[in-house]
C-alpha cells in the first residue's frame, strides 16, 4: 500500500509546478496512512479512501503552497491537520500553528507530527477567537472553516496590518465576497486546479485596511 500511494502522489505532484524531495513525499504518504488508521476510530475525515485522501487532502493543500508567504503561519480550523501539516512538510524553515476545538483532531496532529519527525508545528487545542500570538502571524490560513466575514471576525487579532488571511474555497460567491467587513480588502482571488479534484477551487487573498 505504501509503495503504491507512494507512486501515486508522485504523479500527482508532477502534474503542478511544486517540487517535493523523496523524504518529504515519505512523510506526506506516512500522514495519510496514519489518518487512515486513526479515522477508523476517531472518525477524523468522511474521505474513506487513502487514495482518495491523496487528492482530497494531500493535493487540496499543497496547491496553496505558491501563494504562502512569511514565516510565521496559523492554520485556523485545523481539522486533522489540513493543509498546515502537509505546507509544514513541504516548507520546514517555516513556523505552523495549527489551531482546532476538538480534542482528538489536535491529539492526531501532535501523534502525527511526533510520529513523522515534523519540528515546525504546534497543535492548539482552543477556539481561535481565544488564542493570542506574539509577535502576530505573518498569514493565516484557513480551509473549510467558516464564511469570509465569520473568518475575519474571529481571526482579526491574529495578524497586524502587515499580515495576510489566505482563505481556501469551493466555488466563489459573489455575495460572500461582498460580505467581507469594510475594515479589509480583498487583494486577489485565483483559482486553481488540483489534479484528479472535481469541483472549483479558489484562494481568497485578505488584508486588512
């Protein structure tokens, strides 16, 4: 199974401009593999199929990488570790927090990240309107976690006005966008392709005023 998830992701990751060396593909497949054992009982993800979390997953995150920038980075809404574990394997000179309410996504992620070697993350367990940073983060990140106004809200403390809210998307509602709080602005939308992914993806790129 490792060998042939291994293959696969390869080929994936050859279908984008990204690069990743054979160490980093190792622990992105050991990522996968240990979500697949741990979903068996913690129900951490509804994608079933390791495979499937290849693309679903693995690829879903890693196409965000072009657009990450700075070094200090929150993943807000973390789930089991998407995409904050795979950008910290990809980029490891960069700082990770990733920040989740539930207790058994964070208990993964840190398992996870012990398992694998990954030094570059730190697992919160809070709601993010709680947790504070200093100095703030450079970007913050978020995918699936809640609508732009919502995000902005929750998330405004978390940078300051040199930072960045990098919010991953399925299709893009123009009433959602127009929802965003006076107080920022929306700097770039793009859409992007993930190999194998049906549907629309698109990142929102949000600055502050």
């Amino acid at each position: 199974m490792t060998e042939h998830l291994t293959s696969k992701l390869t080929k994936l990751i050859e279908q984008t401009s990204l690069s990743a060396n054979q160490a980093q593909i190792d622990k992105l497949v050991g990522f996968v593999m240990l979500m697949d054992k741990w979903n068996k009982a913690y129900n951490l993800s509804s994608v079933r199929e390791p495979e499937q979390m290849l693309v679903k997953h693995i690829m879903d995150s890693l196409v965000v990488a072009p657009y990450i920038h700075g070094n200090n980075i929150a993943d807000v809404g973390t789930g089991p570790g998407l995409p904050g574990v795979p950008l910290a394997i990809l980029f490891p000179e960069k700082s990770f927090t990733l920040i989740d309410s539930l207790g058994k996504r964070i208990r993964f992620i840190k398992q996870a990240c012990y398992e694998l070697d990954i030094s570059n993350v730190c697992a919160i367990q809070e709601r993010v309107e709680n947790v504070t940073s200093e100095p703030a983060f450079d970007l913050v990140l978020s995918r699936a976690f809640a609508s732009l106004s919502d995000m902005l809200n929750w998330c405004a403390h978390l940078v300051d006005n040199n930072g960045e809210f990098l919010a991953l998307k399925g299709q893009l509602h123009q009433d959602e966008l127009a929802q965003v709080p006076a107080d920022f602005k929306i700097v770039n939308t793009v859409k992007i392709s993930v190999p194998e992914l049906t549907g629309e993806r698109h990142i929102v790129s949000i600055h502050k005023q």
